[in-house]
C-alpha cells in the first residue's frame, strides 16, 4: 500500500511540474518566440532555404534587423531592414546612402566577396523612382534581401507599412549546423 502511495505522490509531482511547463511552452512559442520557416534563397549567405528561424514581436525595429512580415496579398518574407520612417534611400555605385549619408553594409561581405564582378551587387536606384515619394512615409519600412540580385523585395512591391511587420528574425536554430545569431 505505501508503495502505491509513493507512485501516486511521484505522478501528482511530476504533473504540478509538467502543466505548469506545458503552459510556459506555449505562451513562449505562441507570443514571444516563434518558428518560422525560410522559403527562398534572397537571404542567401545570412538565411538559408530551409532554415528554421525564432521570430520575436516585442523589441522595436531598428537598420539592418532582419523582420518577417506579411503583405496585404498574403506573401510572407524575411527581409532586411535597409530604410526607415523619414529616410531618403537610394544606391549609387553600390553604395548604400541614407539622408545622403554612406553606409556601410557589413553584412554583405560574403556575398560580395563570391559574387561581385562587373555588374553591381545593388542595382542603382532612388526612393523617388520606386515609390514616388522623396522620404519614407511615416509607418513604412524599405527592405531589402541580402542576396540583392535574386530577391524580391521594396524595389518590386514598395516600402512595408509597419502593420504588416510580423516580428525581428533572431536566431537559427535548425538545422543545427546552421545555428546562429542574425547579424544585423
């Protein structure tokens, strides 16, 4: 009969401890830290097809973070956060100016080191060409991929309305070989 007891002891233990886990689980998984899936090379050399990312909603956007977002037509993509609300962008020389400022893309190394010829990496462009407008409007986001000559991105559907923005992409955890912090 004790010996009855202390199973029926050990089981009451063990699920006040896994309910209780269960339940941090999912609030976890389903509000602050979710998977997503990556479809698609445009993030080749920081994302891979096939990696599997943990996405967060809560941390503000800054330049260069990685975002997942949804566009009103149903796509999902992870791009880079290149322009922000009140930004003049443009590309000249495949440069990166901001307000007429360079900047400098370090996370671009690998792909410019493996891809770069006689032909630009970031075609040339301004925001005025793409989306009629000299800044950002207030709310909106210019993305683009890091694989700049396969990716579809604000060069192709305009800049992204804040709403639309998911969550930051911050880490890979699948496959493990893959496992990493995004740089920004």
């Amino acid at each position: 009969m004790d010996q009855k007891k202390n199973y029926v002891g050990y089981f009451i233990s063990f699920m006040k401890l896994l309910i209780p886990s269960v339940v941090l689980v999912f609030i976890l998984r389903g509000f602050f830290l979710i998977p997503v899936p990556v479809d698609g090379s445009s993030m080749a050399k920081t994302l891979n097809q096939g990696d599997m990312i943990v996405m967060e909603k809560f941390t503000s956007i800054k330049r260069f973070d990685v975002v997942v977002f949804k566009l009103p037509n149903g796509s999902i993509y992870i791009k880079r956060i290149i322009g922000l609300p009140g930004d003049a962008i443009r590309y000249e020389n495949d440069q990166l100016y901001v307000n007429e400022t360079p900047i400098e893309e370090p996370f671009l190394e690998k792909n410019l080191k493996k891809d770069h010829e006689t032909v630009p990496y970031t075609t040339n462009f301004d925001l005025s060409d793409l989306i009629a407008e000299k800044v950002l409007p207030e709310d909106h986001y210019f993305v683009l991929g890091d694989n700049r000559r396969m990716s579809k991105d604000s060069r192709s559907f305009g800049a992204v309305e804040s709403k639309y923005i998911l969550g930051k992409a911050q880490f890979v955890y699948y496959p493990f070989s893959h496992m990493k912090f995004i740089p920004r």
